[in-house]
C-alpha cells in the first residue's frame, strides 16, 4: 500500500503532537491534523496533492488537514520538525479553524525569524515539560496560527460541521482503501459508490472536497504511485508494471508520469543510479528520542543564533 491515513498519538496533550525525524522517502499520506513543518537540516521536495516544490534549511511547510502528500530527499536524509495539531485544539475559542484550509504550503511568515523562534521553543518547553507547560505550548501554538492567519491565503468553509469530523475521516479511509486496493483493476466511480452505499454524484463531490481531486484523477495518482515504487524495485519490464497497476494502456502511464515527474517511465528509470533517490527505495523514516529531538533542536538554534533576546 503507498496511499494511507496516518494515525497520529498525542501522548501529552491532546489533539496535538511535536515530533522530529529523519526522512529519506515518506510515501503519499494524509492525516486529519494539520500539519507544519520546520526543516531543520537539508533540501527535502513535498509532492502535495501532485504538485512538487523544493524547500531548503530553515523553510516552514504547511499542509492542511487530509492533504495528499509525499516527502522525498533526493541526496540525503531531511531532518525535520514537525507539529501535528487537530482542529478540535481550538474549539473552546477559536472554532473557525476548524472550517479554514490554506490555499498556499510554503509559509512566509511576516515575522520569520519570530515564527521559527516560537517553533523551536515550542518543542523544548513541550520536552521538559515544566510546571504548566501546556499552557506555554498553548501560548507558543497561538502566536504561531496568528501569524499564519496574517501571512497566508484562506479560505473559511461554514457548511463544514466539526461533529462530521470523524464520520468523514472513517469513510476517506474506506474510500483511499478500497481505491488502491481494486486499483490494479477495472474500477469506476459506480463502483466505488456502489461499495460505499452513497450515490455517485455525493461521492464525487466528497472526494473532490477531501482528496482536491477527481476520482479519475485519484485513481491515476494512485496507479501512478504504484507505478514508481515498482519501477524503483527494478524487478519488472515497463510492460508488465503499466498491465500489474492497471492502466489500460502504456500511453496512459506515460502521460501519469510526465505530469506528477516531468519524465516518462524509461526517462525516470534511466534517471535512477547510486547517486540518485537512494532513501527512495527504502523508504526511510527515523524517529528521533526526546534527548535527540532536544539537542538537534539546540544545536539548530545554536547555529542560527537564535538569543531570546534579540527576537
């Protein structure tokens, strides 16, 4: 499977998470948190919803809750921090947010070096975890979405309940599982309805709202997905892979990689070598310890000179 939900814990306050890592590849993923990033170390692409931007030390991506997407470090791992938090975090005061998506993913902040100050704090008073620190992640996690609030484009989507939350995420599961586990074959927007017990024109609807694509489009990036990882194994012919993922034709698969790679198949598998996504192939994910979140934190702001003082 390349497609899936991640379920995110959130040990020590709820409906929020801060963790760092290491990634070579992380496949394509969604999650009903939002989701921002700081990177920490190294020059990490995020293909999200099938758009692929490059992003360098110090940049901040936002990803909106249930977006498509998928990290890839070309010549070495990224290390990266990360902030998980549900909508429900702000309900008692702030339930706008939970009807708001972002319509750009690289954050530039009008106050940078504050909004990287705040985030990195922000994970050391969550680690140490002194006398009422959840109150000081609270108060760090606000000046964070203010500043977000200020710097990017939105836009607010009233008819979206906060009670459907998680109805909609059971059934986005379903409906991402069903997909790529029938992708391999002949599969229609009929079918799928017919499996979920909705009709059509609803499902269409949802899933271009959730997934911000069409089925067809979906599907596509789904068998597209499959595609490369098979390429990247190297065991299987173009042909084979093109009939084993299930398009009906090697134009189509030819046409699914120009877009989401700007490379046909053979030019991506020719494309592949020692030097060339070797943390793609195994997909890499480490997880730091809170001792080693804590000193990759310190060191980084060590090295940017961040003084509390100065900011």
């Amino acid at each position: 499977m390349h497609l899936e939900i991640e379920n995110i814990h959130h040990p020590q306050i709820k409906n929020m998470n801060l963790s760092v890592y290491d990634v070579g590849y992380r496949a394509a993923h969604l999650h009903p948190e939002i989701e921002l990033i700081l990177v920490l170390k190294g020059d990490p692409a995020f293909n999200i919803n099938g758009n692929t931007t490059s992003f360098s030390e110090k940049d901040i991506i936002l990803i909106n809750a249930n977006e498509l997407h998928e990290i890839i470090s070309e010549k070495a791992p990224s290390t990266l921090l990360s902030l998980h938090i549900l909508p429900q975090y702000f309900e008692g005061y702030f339930p706008q947010m939970s009807h708001i998506s972002f319509l750009e993913n690289t954050l530039l902040s009008k106050n940078e070096r504050l909004f990287t100050y705040s985030f990195c704090k922000l994970l050391k008073i969550y680690l140490l975890q002194a006398p009422y620190y959840q109150l000081e992640c609270a108060g760090l996690i606000n000046i964070m979405v203010h500043d977000i609030l200020q710097s990017c484009a939105y836009y607010e989507m009233y008819g979206d309940k906060l009670a459907l939350t998680t109805k909609r995420n059971s059934q986005l599961s379903e409906i991402i599982r069903y997909i790529e586990e029938h992708s391999a074959e002949r599969m229609t927007l009929s079918d799928l309805a017919k499996h979920m017990q909705l009709s059509a024109s609803y499902l269409s609807h949802f899933i271009q709202k959730n997934l911000h694509r069409s089925f067809s489009e979906f599907l596509t990036y789904t068998r597209y997905l499959n595609a490369k990882a098979l390429l990247m194994k190297g065991e299987l012919s173009l042909i084979d892979i093109c009939y084993g993922c299930g398009f009906s034709d090697y134009r189509y698969m030819n046409n699914a990689f120009k877009k989401y790679t700007g490379q046909t198949p053979n030019e991506f598998k020719k494309n592949m070598n020692s030097d060339s996504l070797p943390h793609n192939k195994k997909g890499t994910v480490k997880s730091y310890t809170p001792q080693e979140m804590l000193d990759t934190v310190t060191r980084f702001m060590e090295n940017n000179h961040f003084n509390e003082h100065q900011i």
